[in-house]
C-alpha cells in the first residue's frame, strides 16, 4: 500500500531543496524528493534529523522553520 507521504515524495523534484510539511494531531510529516520524516508532533529528535536533511539537499535555513 501506497501512502500519500511516499506518493508525494515520489513527485517533487530532487533538485532545489523542495520539501512540504503536514501535521495530524499527532505526527509531523516532512517529506523531500525520495525521503519522508514522519515523527511525534513536538519531538525535537525527529525535528532535528528532518532539519540537517534538509540542509543536505540545499533548503534555505530561513525555509526549514515548520511548525512542530
């Protein structure tokens, strides 16, 4: 089965630094071309290890600012 997350990380582009975030109640969802975080809303770890991600694929410090 398919997750929209996996789906999305499937589409966006590699190049760019692109990424989006969503939330539940519960989760944060961070997903990047190939990639996907999925962590406890709040949880500074999983938070973090999306952020130096991030900065590994060329995301702007100013863009990795999502809410928790």
């Amino acid at each position: 089965m398919v997750h929209e997350e996996d789906q999305l990380a499937s589409s966006l582009s590699s190049t760019g630094g692109w990424y989006t975030d969503f939330h539940t109640l519960g989760e944060t969802f961070v997903v990047f071309a190939g990639k996907v975080f999925r962590y406890p809303r709040g949880q500074a770890e999983g938070r973090r290890e999306a952020q130096d991600y991030g900065r590994s694929v060329g995301v702007p410090e100013q863009q990795l600012d999502w809410h928790a």
